[in-house]
C-alpha cells in the first residue's frame, strides 16, 4: 500500500494551528495551493461525512475531526491523474497535530496512504503536502 508523509513544526500553539486547521471547509490558510474549496451539502466544516471540492477537481469526504486528539482524517474520492478515482482507491488522508513540550510551538504531521498499482501518486501527493505544511507554518 503506497504512502506518503511529511512534518513540520509550526511557531505556534497547539490551539492557534488546531483553530486555523480544523474547518474541513475552510482553506484560506493555504491560498497558496488551494484556490476554491466548495463545500457540497449542508453539514458543516467540522462534522463527519462533509463534503468539500479543491480548486474544482478534488472531491473530498470528512472522516474524522477530533478535538481532543487535535486530529483530522479525510478520504479523497475523485481528483485528477493520478488520483483519480480509476487510478487510486480508499485513499485516506491524515493531519495530525502534537505540542512542541519545550516551547510553545506545534509539531504537525500530514500522512496519507492509498492502494493503487502505480506509485506516481507518492510523488503528486508529497509536492502538494510540502506546499500545505509549508502555508500552514507561515501562519503561525
């Protein structure tokens, strides 16, 4: 089963970067990488099973959101080449955040793992994940 992960610290507190992260429908932190987000239905940014659309080709399903874990959990249903539906299955995505103990800074984890027989997915998937870390962290 492919995979990829990448981390980062952020210069800020847990709270702060959970707050920033945690709405499933908001992306303006990443406005960078990510254009549009078009949350599809009614359920709101933080409730498992919401629906959103990325920059109009990833459609994307809320699996998990956990306050106390500091934890969000995603699958990626459709996208394009080479995570397209016909190309990548049970995609799962996975930001998880930690506290920095000795400062006040947060360590945040963005891992994803998929079943497909091609491995250019690792590679879509790392560049895009750099360039989320790397926009998170500037907001802290």
């Amino acid at each position: 089963m492919p995979q990829c992960y990448q981390s980062i610290i952020v210069h800020a507190p847990i709270e702060k970067v959970w707050e920033t992260l945690k709405n499933f429908h908001d992306m303006s932190w990443a406005s960078p990488v990510i254009e549009q987000c078009e949350a599809v239905g009614e359920m709101s940014g933080t409730e498992v099973g919401a629906k959103r659309i990325l920059n109009g080709i990833f459609h994307e399903t809320l699996l998990e959101c956990n306050n106390s874990e500091y934890r969000v959990r995603y699958s990626i249903d459709d996208g394009p080449s080479p995570v397209s539906s016909n190309e990548v299955s049970n995609y799962i995505g996975l930001v998880q955040l930690y506290p920095v103990t000795l400062s006040s800074d947060t360590f945040v984890e963005w891992k994803s793992m998929w079943e497909s027989n091609s491995e250019e997915a690792r590679d879509f998937c790392h560049q895009i994940y750099v360039a989320l870390l790397k926009a998170l962290s500037e907001q802290g």
